[in-house]
C-alpha cells in the first residue's frame, strides 16, 4: 500500500460514522495532498461505495477543490460588490506584478470584511484596510 | 489594568493581535472579547468601558498614560451604539465569547430552560406571536416553518442552520457565530426542542476560518448543556448558490450543490429525505431572546407591518462608518446613511446603494427615504436579503456593476436551471456590447458576423447589425425570462441589481443623456 493509499483509507475511516461525509473527506484530502486528483478520487470512490462519476462531480463542482496541486503559496483577494466600491479593482495590476509567478492570486467572493476592505485572505490569515503598499507586503510575505 | 480588544475576524485582520500582544507585554490582562460593531475604529482598545480607535501598537504608550488622541469616550454613549436597539447582538463588544461564565451571566440557557419547561406547541406559539421571520432573505415566519415540521411524521427530524452568509456586504452572522456562539447553538437547541429534532447542522461557509473555529469550540464546550441535542459544524467548499436552502441540502448530503424543486418543501422532505428546518444564524440567534420572559411581546412590540422586531444591518462598502447597526424595522436609507454611516468614505458624493447583497437593487439617492421592511421594498422592486447595504460612491460606473452582478450569477450558477446557467453567460455578452458601442465612433452595438450573412441562414437578419436600444431590449427581455424562469434565487433576482442599474443610470449604458434606455423600458413596460 502506498503512503497515498494509506493516508486516504485513514481519513475514510475517520469520517465512518457521519453522516454524508463527502464533503468532509474531500475537505481533509485537499488539506492533505493540496489536491483532489484522480487516484484519489478512486479510492474515495471505492471507500464510499460510490461511483467515480458521482465522486467527480462533486469534486469538480466546488471552487475549493483543486485536481492539480499547486506549489505556489495563494493569496485570495476579494472582488466581490463591498471591495470593489472601497477600490479593489484599482490594486490589481500592481498585486498581479508583485505576485509574479511565484505567488498565486486567486479571486474569493466575499470574506465578510466589507465595512474594512479590500481584503485578502493567505492561509488562514485575513488582513483588511490594505492599499496598494500593504496588499504588495502581503503578497511578498505569503510563504 | 484590564484591557479590552475584540477577537473578531474584522480586528485579526486589522492587527488586534498584535496590539493585544504589546499591552500583555507592559504587564497588563488583556481580554478578547467580541466586537462592538464600529469597524472603523477596529481594532477598538476598551479601558472601563472607554475606547480608543483605530489602534495600532505604536498608541500603546499614549493610551495607557491617557494622551491618546484616538480616544472616544465612553463605548456605550457612542451615538453608533446609544442609537441601536441591540436584541440579536445584545453581548456585542461585552463578553469574551467562549467564556460559558459570560453567557450565563448575561441570561444565557435561560430561553432554552424555559422552552424545555413550556414544550412544543407553546414554543411555537411563542414564535409565531413574535412575528419572527426569516432573517435570511425570504422573511418566510418562523413560527410557521417550525409548525410545518413539527406536524411532519417521521422518526428522524433535523435543525440545519444556514451560516453560508456569501452575499458582499453582508457579515452579521460572522460576527454573531464569531461575538456570540452559544446564542446561535442555544436558538438550535431550541428549535430542536420545538419540533422534535436532537440533531442539527451548522453549514458554515470556508471563507470564514475564525467563525469555524469558535464554533467548533463553542460546541465542545456546551455539548453537555443542550444534550441530548446534538449539533455539528459542516465547513461548505467555496459555492455562494449553497446559500441557497436547498442546494445546501444537497451539499450536506455530500453532494453538487444542485439546487431542487420545491415542492417538496424542506419542511417536509429536507436533510436526506427528513422533516428539517433550515434557518439562518441571525432568525436561530434572534430565538433565545424570544423564549425569555415576555419576550415574545417585546419582539412583537418593534418593527413596522409585518416585519416585526429588529434587524441586525450591515453598513458596508464606501461608507465612512461601517459596521453593524441592529434596529428596529422602519429606519429609512437616508438616516442609515447619512446621519448613522457618516456618507462615504472617500467624501465623494453618494451614488448608489446595493442593499441584499449581489442579488440586490442598486438603490438611487433619489429613493433613500425608503422604510426597511419588507413589503415596502418588495413594492419598490428591490429586496432586503440578509440586510447587508453597500454604498459606492460616484467614480463608480454602474453598467460595469450590471456586468458584475451578470458575471457573478455565471461564475457560481449551480447549472441546473437553463435561465441561470446560460442567461447569465448571456447577459455579460450583452452588456460588453453595450458598452463597447458607448465607447465606439459607430454607434452599431453589435455587428452580423460572416456566418449570418450567407445564405443559406434564411432567418438571420441581412442588416448592419443591432444598435443599443436593441441591445438593451434584449436585455431587458433576458432579464424577464431570468427572472421567472429560474429556480432559485441567485438566477431570479439577478435580474435586479442589472435592472435597476439600467433604469436609473442609463447615462452609464449609452452615450447621451441615456433618453434612449427610458423610451425602450417604457416599451418594454407597455
């Protein structure tokens, strides 16, 4: 059995006795492998008794879920109605170019920060009231 | 000294931790409490019960000897909060929120006792008197729902609660399940109480990672008071339509967030199959408080028509002060606005407002003196949603907001509906022609393309192309079908803030003074 295997037979059985417990193990597996990739989606599969196909889509119907793992740190930045009314879109060149290719931006609809935006999100940090200055830090900063 | 600083996700990210670090380090007892609700001044540093906002480390000294500029007074005798009739945020900004001792202290459990003394029919009785409705958006009664289920046979019954708060603008039920927890897990087992159910759901939302924190804290630690109920976080994966109380059936199920038809209700077959109640967090939270003594009456006693009680508002976007606002219903726009919300942040004058969140109307100056209860905004085609209100100021270009709203409905359509999934792809195509003939030499918005004009495409007019006006009439009839023919909401009330916006800034959709867009919605109205 390999580690992946194993790792993957661990989280099915921790979530044994939820109920519908999909979303939750997609939830640990991403955390995990930093994906949902196709073998993964197999042995979820085979573990729920599931087929393939109902497997997938689900996976591929939440913005969450990634098929890909990607190696770059990701930096969400809000683009929803509030950040935009308090100037979003006029940081975003700039955060693009700080961003480079070694960070990932990602758009997020709303981080229910919309009395202090705009914000952004890395990891489970959120930082609020950023400008051009400080949302360039944050990105320099996400590891 | 005992210092005060908010540990909700507002004052993190505005740097309370590191403020509440460097007064730990001069020796004193640092608290974390929730948050008042006055964003502008987060991270908001209370010293008895006075504070001092916006803070930042550098202030620790001045405020410690007292010759801080940034002190405001008395928290309490701030006129943000002496103006609000806090019911549903009664604790903000004064207790710790995992703290048990705290919520005893403030009349915590004692709704819940009351309700396991006086049973079923009288909670729900109680419910109904109070005219509490759904805070989510729909303000369906309350009481109702729960009657509905209680009514409903079957061994196994669930309380799903609805904390997938995505609408922007919108961050009560954060700051509640962040500020308050036990208020929200008391209403549940309340409501648990009420029909029979000893499971619930909470389907909180990943975007908040603080509010999943608590509450999962808050769970463990309160599990042996509403036992036998039992209540679980479920952390949603980044889908707004799950917002939606059917797709997000689906989804706790371990589905796609597909949205269903109703009927069947949930009511009746929700949460695999069962009779379940799906509540959001602030009608769960508003609960406790009703089931007090004599609540019911005083929650009754407030509001206007029939929306009875008070509203946790969120003022947001380009406003001066931001945050939370719980009132009674019947404030107009302009009080929230001008004297409560200081106008706009950036000094510009006001010139729109979205209130409901991105399914909302975009609200004109010329209509602030609107009530905030439901049936006025109905009247007024426009909607209350989750209370959330986003002011933009007037650099804002409204039709690429129409587009926004157009390509927001695209980005997160569950698919399952044809008016949604391809409308919305349709409207952003649209609007792009719209305003791209606004900005060009020729005024044709959309020109045949080589493939119309062969032939052999009989059906395909042979002239130059669209202008605007018959671009906007197409978009004012997808905006029809959207409307009436989707499932849900997010396709059905995009059509509002598209709307809205064409109707009262045309002058941001054509070139001119925008007479062309009135001449073809009279038409369309005709």
């Amino acid at each position: 059995m390999t580690d992946k295997t194993q790792r993957i037979a661990e989280i099915l059985a921790a979530h044994r006795n939820q109920e519908g417990p999909l979303l939750p193990i997609l939830h640990d597996v991403q955390e995990e492998f930093g994906c949902v990739d196709d073998e993964a989606e197999r042995l979820i599969a085979a573990g729920l008794n599931l087929s393939r196909a109902d497997v997938h889509g689900v996976v591929s119907f939440y913005h969450d879920f990634t098929p890909k793992a990607d190696p770059r740190p990701e930096v969400q930045i809000c683009r929803a109605e509030a950040c935009k009314a308090r100037g979003v879109e006029k940081l975003i060149d700039k955060a693009t170019k700080a961003a480079g290719d070694r960070v990932h931006i990602a758009t997020v609809y709303c981080l229910g920060l919309c009395s202090v935006g705009p914000a952004a999100r890395v990891g489970d940090t959120l930082h609020a009231r950023l400008d051009e200055k400080a949302l360039v830090h944050v990105i320099e900063d996400a590891r | 000294m005992i210092i005060r600083i908010s540990d909700d996700a507002a004052a993190r990210a505005l740097g309370a931790d590191k403020l509440a670090e460097a007064f730990a380090k001069q020796g004193h007892e640092v608290q974390r409490t929730s948050s008042w609700g006055m964003h502008w001044l987060e991270p908001l540093v209370e010293i008895d019960g006075r504070g001092f906002g916006p803070a930042t480390v550098d202030d620790v000294a001045a405020i410690l000897d007292g010759s801080s500029d940034k002190a405001i007074g008395l928290i309490e005798e701030h006129p943000f909060i002496a103006r609000q009739q806090r019911l549903t945020f009664a604790r903000a900004g004064k207790t710790r929120p995992l703290s048990l001792e705290d919520y005893a202290a403030t009349g915590g459990w004692t709704g819940l006792r009351r309700a396991r003394e006086i049973g079923s029919e009288q909670i729900i009785e109680e419910v109904l008197r109070s005219g509490l409705r759904g805070r989510g958006g729909a303000g369906f009664p309350a009481g109702i729902k729960w009657r509905t289920v209680a009514a409903a046979a079957g061994p196994k019954k669930y309380i799903v609660c609805n904390a997938d708060e995505g609408d922007s603008g919108t961050f009560a039920d954060r700051m509640l399940m962040e500020g308050d927890p036990y208020a929200l897990i008391e209403g549940m087992a309340i409501a648990g109480e009420a029909v029979g159910a000893d499971r619930g759901y909470i389907y909180l939302r990943s975007e908040y990672p603080d509010a999943i924190r608590k509450m999962e804290a808050a769970l463990r630690l309160c599990a042996h008071i509403i036992a036998p109920f039992q209540c679980e976080v479920r952390v949603g994966a980044g889908a707004y339509v799950c917002g939606e109380e059917t797709s997000l059936l689906n989804s706790l199920e371990g589905k796609r967030g597909e949205v269903r038809a109703k009927p069947p209700l949930p009511a009746i077959q929700g949460l695999f199959g069962r009779p379940t109640v799906v509540n959001n967090v602030l009608t769960l939270a508003a609960v406790p408080h009703i089931l007090g003594e004599g609540g019911a009456n005083d929650y009754e006693g407030l509001g206007m028509g029939r929306s009875k009680g008070t509203m946790p508002i969120q003022l947001a976007g380009n406003i001066k002060h931001g945050g939370l606002f719980e009132t009674a219903f019947g404030i107009t726009l302009r009080e929230l606005i001008e004297d409560i919300g200081g106008g706009t942040q950036s000094g510009r004058p006001v010139k729109a407002v979205q209130v409901g969140g991105p399914l909302g109307a975009y609200i004109h100056p010329d209509q602030f003196d609107i009530k905030f209860d439901y049936e006025e905004y109905t009247a007024a085609d426009a909607l209350i949603g989750h209370g959330g209100i986003t002011v933009f100021d007037d650099e804002t270009d409204m039709s690429s907001m129409a587009r926004f709203a157009m390509e927001f409905c695209a980005a997160e359509s569950c698919g399952k509906c044809t008016p949604c999934r391809i409308g919305a792809v349709r409207g952003v195509e649209v609007i792009d022609r719209i305003r791209a003939a606004r900005g060009s030499a020729d005024s044709i918005a959309r020109k045949r393309d080589v493939v119309e004009l062969q032939p052999v495409m009989h059906n395909a007019p042979k002239d130059n192309g669209r202008l605007p006006e018959q671009e906007i009439a197409l978009l004012t009839d997808l905006c029809e079908t959207m409307k009436f023919g989707s499932l849900c909401a997010l396709g059905g009330f995009t059509p509002y803030p598209v709307m809205s916006a064409l109707r009262n800034w045309p002058e941001d959709f054509v070139r001119g003074d925008g007479r062309v867009v009135d001449l073809v919605l009279d038409k369309a109205n005709a």
